[in-house]
C-alpha cells in the first residue's frame, strides 16, 4: 500500500490509491462519482443527501454508502440527521487540477462576468481567473489562451450604472451578512432619485436586466430594484429585521392587480415575437388556424404593454381588455397629431 501522505499526491492520485483498497470499487463510474462527491464537500459548509443524489441521478441508497466509502477512506465527515454532511474544519486535500475543458467552460464565464456584472465583481472574478490558471499544464494554457482571444461578447444595452461600480459587490455581501443597504433610487415613476433602505433577498438576470429583490422598509413591502437604476450604494452595519422567504418563492407571487390581456397575432408575426414577449408578461398561447392567441398578465397596460403592441399591431388584434383598446387608440391619435 502506498504510504504517501495526502498532501504528497494529486487529488485524483491519491483517492486511486486508497480506492484501490476499498470493497465494491469496480468501476471507474463510481470512482469518478466519489471523487466528485469529496469536491462538492469541499465546496460547501453543509451538503444534503438529497442534494448529492439530484445531481448525480442516483438513489438516496446509494449516496450513503459512497459517504461510507468515503469515511473508510480516512475523510473525516460529519453527518447529522436532517441537515447534511459535512467535512471536519481544517481538512485540506492537494489542489484540484481541471481539465482543459472545464478550465474552457470558464472563459465563457469570465467574459460573460467582464460584460455582465459591474466593475468590482468583474475585478475579482478577472483575479481568481488568474489563479485558476496558474495550475493549468502549459498545454492546456495555450488551449485556454487561444479561447479567449477567439471569444467577444457584446451587451445589447448598459446594464449597471457606471457610477456605482460596486453595486453587485455590496448586495452580494449583504445577503451573506444580512446587513441592510442605502440606495438611491430613480424609480421609472419618480420625478427624482428616491433615498430607499432595503434588505436584499435574491439577485436575479431577467430580459439582459439584473434585478434585486429586497424588502424595502419605505414602502413596507418586497420589491424588485433594477440595478442600472440604482444612482448611489452604500454598506449598514444595521442587522436584518425580518427572516425572508426564498427568491423564487418571492417571483412566484402574483400582485391581485395584475391584468389578463390577450391578443390574436398573425402567425406568420407570432415567431417573432417570443424574443421579447416574456417581458412583457406573456403567460401562454394557444395557436389556432391563421393566428396565435397569446395570453398575458401585466401591470401596466396604458404605457409599456401598449406601447409594445404597437409595434405589430398592423398584424394582430386585441381581444381584452377594451380599456387597453382605448389606450392603444390614444396613442395613435397622439401620433398623428405629432405627424400633422
């Protein structure tokens, strides 16, 4: 048996090693899926069996005795019932070496964060890219290399103020702390930037846009904050005052005051549309001979909802509600004034 110690050998070496000693490991499928399970660990304060086996598609059954493979093994793991695994503080096993094709995967990720986050994230992000690298084999950092250069992503709109180059940043950290934040806020409605103290929940990218979901102690209520119209943020050190429900479960409640719209679109329109149509609350459709019936639930139909319409309207009909047929007749009699 191979005497070295953990620290003297590759990750994947030395799990080899002691592998080869354990009953039942037969195949390299198992192999692989144990070593996988001691990085997820690693990953995470606590991890859930539920959790291990909906990521590798295998029973519950199965999961316990790779965790018992595993402590035979010599990994010290902690298990409570109800709450996870967990591995003993301050054990430590050699670096992780990627492949060349885990470490590609990153450079979509990094130019997506150079684009898609703001300058501080970025920043940090550009800094563990870096360390990232220098475990690569020098083959596989010409790979890397040659991907970067060939790769561009270009944002379609600004989607972070650039005045407020830390905002993701902060939020980040005051979800993890449960510190709440001070914006300034424009508001789509508001005449001028509004000063809100919030307790962010969830951060989420919808339609090319991020988005903060936040109770906000102003209006007593959760709401969604866009980040390119945040104008100023600043850290608290004020704790939380309520425990929040998850993001997702915040996104699916409905406000009572959304309205049922729905509209017939030519086919030959329809396709077009389900680029943007999401954004404006579209629900479901229902495809009939010559047109598309869409339905959607918004907030808005006087302004954002109508307007959109609009842009097709020589080739649909709306269907309800009348209020926002007026609405729509309206803007086209503006219009034509405008044309005079």
């Amino acid at each position: 048996m191979n005497t070295k110690r953990p620290f003297d050998l590759g990750l994947k070496s030395y799990l080899w090693t002691i592998g080869r000693n354990l009953m039942g490991m037969d195949t390299v499928k198992r192999f692989d899926r144990i070593v996988a399970i001691l990085i997820q660990l690693q990953s995470k304060r606590i991890v859930k069996a539920q959790e291990l086996s909906d990521r590798f598609e295998v029973s519950l059954r199965t999961i316990y005795r790779d965790i018992r493979t595993l402590e035979a093994a010599g990994v010290p793991i902690a298990s409570e019932a109800g709450v996870g695994y967990s591995i003993m503080e301050g054990y430590r096993l050699p670096p992780v070496m990627f492949t060349k094709e885990e470490a590609g995967s990153f450079v979509a990720a990094e130019k997506l964060m150079q684009n898609f986050t703001d300058k501080s994230l970025g920043g940090h992000y550009e800094s563990a890219m870096i360390k990232l690298k220098s475990v690569l084999r020098g083959s596989e950092k010409d790979w890397v290399e040659t991907l970067e250069n060939q790769i561009r992503i270009f944002p379609s709109q600004e989607i972070f103020n650039e005045k407020v180059p830390n905002a993701l940043e902060i939020l980040f950290e005051s979800m993890a702390e449960k510190t709440q934040v001070l914006l300034t806020y424009e508001a789509i409605e508001a005449e001028k930037p509004g000063n809100r103290k919030i307790e962010p929940v969830g951060i989420f990218n919808e339609n090319n846009f991020w988005y903060v979901m936040a109770y906000c102690h102003l209006r007593k209520a959760y709401r969604q904050f866009r980040a390119d119209r945040i104008q100023r943020i600043s850290r608290t050190t004020e704790r939380f005052q309520l425990v929040h429900p998850p993001l997702e479960a915040l996104r699916r409640e409905e406000p009572s005051e959304k309205t049922r719209v729905k509209i017939l679109v030519d086919k030959k329109i329809s396709k077009f549309l389900r680029g943007s149509r999401k954004s404006y609350g579209f629900v479901e459709e229902r495809k009939l001979q010559h047109d598309v019936e869409m339905t959607f639930l918004i907030e808005d139909t006087q302004n954002h909802f109508a307007r959109w319409y609009l842009m097709f309207g020589d080739y649909a009909k709306i269907l309800e509600p009348a209020s926002l047929k007026t609405r729509v007749l309206e803007l086209l009699d503006a219009q034509k004034k405008q044309l005079a």
